[in-house]
C-alpha cells in the first residue's frame, strides 16, 4: 500500500476500521519519519561595520562576555519578545 491508497476518513471510527484491515509498506513509515537535526549549532556568516564591531566587542569585554556569546544572547532575548 501507498500513501496515496489512504482515503480520507470521516470519523477516528472509521480511520481505526481501515488501519485494522490495512497496512503500509515500511519503507514509506521510514520516510514519513523527521529525523532531528543533531547539531548543537549552525554557524552562520554576518558582515559589520568594523566600528559597530569595535563596539560591540568593548561592550561585551566590559561585562566579562565573549562578544559572539553577547550577540547570540541579544538576538535570543529579541526572538523571543517578537514571538
């Protein structure tokens, strides 16, 4: 059976009364499974103004902070209060 085999169902009653009848190829339940990505991060690439960066670099020297760790927490706080 394929993916294209199941019908749209009206009802979990019906759904459950086809899937005790029907079953599909496990190939196609392999596919259907995300795999996660188990990277801890993705670098990325930002280009700056170099005095931007200067200053960003004092800011972060002055609270003790490697900038590129005060960058990622300021874009973190910012996420999250635009979601």
């Amino acid at each position: 059976m394929q993916w294209a085999d199941v019908p749209p169902f009206e009802s979990e009653e019906e759904e459950a009364e086809f899937w005790t009848q029907s079953r599909i190829d496990v190939r196609l339940m392999n596919t259907a499974i995300l795999k996660a990505d188990n990277r801890e991060s993705t670098t990325v690439t930002l280009r700056f103004d170099p005095r931007m960066l200067a200053r960003i670099k004092r800011l972060a020297r002055s609270r003790y902070l490697n900038y590129q760790s005060m960058v990622k927490q300021w874009l973190s706080e910012r996420l999250e209060k635009e979601l």
